[in-house]
C-alpha cells in the first residue's frame, strides 16, 4: 500500500479510495492463500489448481495465483500427480 500513496497523501495523511481498495485486496488475498494452504493440509493427496478451486471457490486464475503465491513463498511445493498432471501439496 505504501507504493501506492503519492506525497500529498502522505504529508495529509489521507488515502484515496484507490490506495485504500488496494489495501483491502492484500487483505483479501490473505485470507485466500490461508483458505488455500488450510484445504491442502486437510487433503490426502496433492490438489490441482482446478480441484482447489472447486472446494474453495473463487475463479480458476485466483487459484492458480494463490498456488504459485504460496509455492514462491516455499509453504507449499508442487509435485507431478499423474501423467503430466501436477498437484500441491504442504511443503
């Protein structure tokens, strides 16, 4: 968010509504990869991107994102499933 403020902002002390929506969708994606990384832990076998989305919901690209969020992040690691298929599991 700090990138995010320009000088006026930050001698003010206020925020636009941009600079605060961009605040509000970090949170957001938090809360995601925490929903992500809790339903991987809780599945007996690596998950897909398109199986993540299905037990958490939220768009294909969002659970790709939060995977490779978290992958970067070394909280979890990706592994081959099947036949060039790959899954996630908790690292």
């Amino acid at each position: 968010m700090l990138g995010s403020l320009t000088l006026g902002e930050c001698a003010s002390g206020l925020a636009d509504a941009e600079s605060i929506e961009v605040a509000d969708k970090a949170s957001l994606r938090e809360v995601y990869d925490a929903r992500v990384l809790e339903t991987l832990r809780d599945a007996s076998e690596p998950l897909s991107p398109a199986e993540v989305q299905e037990r958490i919901g939220g768009t294909a690209q969002e659970a790709r994102t939060a995977l490779q969020r978290l992958a970067a992040a070394r909280k979890i690691r990706r592994t081959w499933k099947s036949r060039g298929h790959h899954g996630y599991l908790v690292a």
